[in-house]
C-alpha cells in the first residue's frame, strides 16, 4: 500500500521522482494520463461530497 502511495505522490510531483527508474516516451505519456485520471478523481470526489452536504430542497 505505501508503494501505491509514493507512485500517486510521484504522479503529482509532491514526491521527488526515483533516478533509478526508466524513462522513456511512453512512460511519460503513461504519467501524464495518471495524473488526470487521478485529478479528475479528486475532482469528482470533491463535487459529490459538497452535492451530498449543501443540498438545496
């Protein structure tokens, strides 16, 4: 579960990136579509609990 934690701050870029791991093209494309996944999470999260809280009548 920590390994699953560093990655997504990595994603973020909160963490600092490994020097050992591989870059290539492809990596970072993979990167970068993780990074708006997992935004667009948040995001949606973040709209869902204000709706579940404020609701009007």
């Amino acid at each position: 579960m920590k390994k699953i934690f560093d990655q997504i701050l990595r994603y973020l870029y909160i963490k600092k990136r490994d020097p050992d791991a591989p870059t290539n093209t492809n990596i970072k494309l993979m990167h970068g579509m993780n990074r708006i996944s997992i935004l667009l999470f948040v995001i949606a999260l973040i709209i869902m609990i204000t709706r579940l809280f404020f609701k009007h009548h």
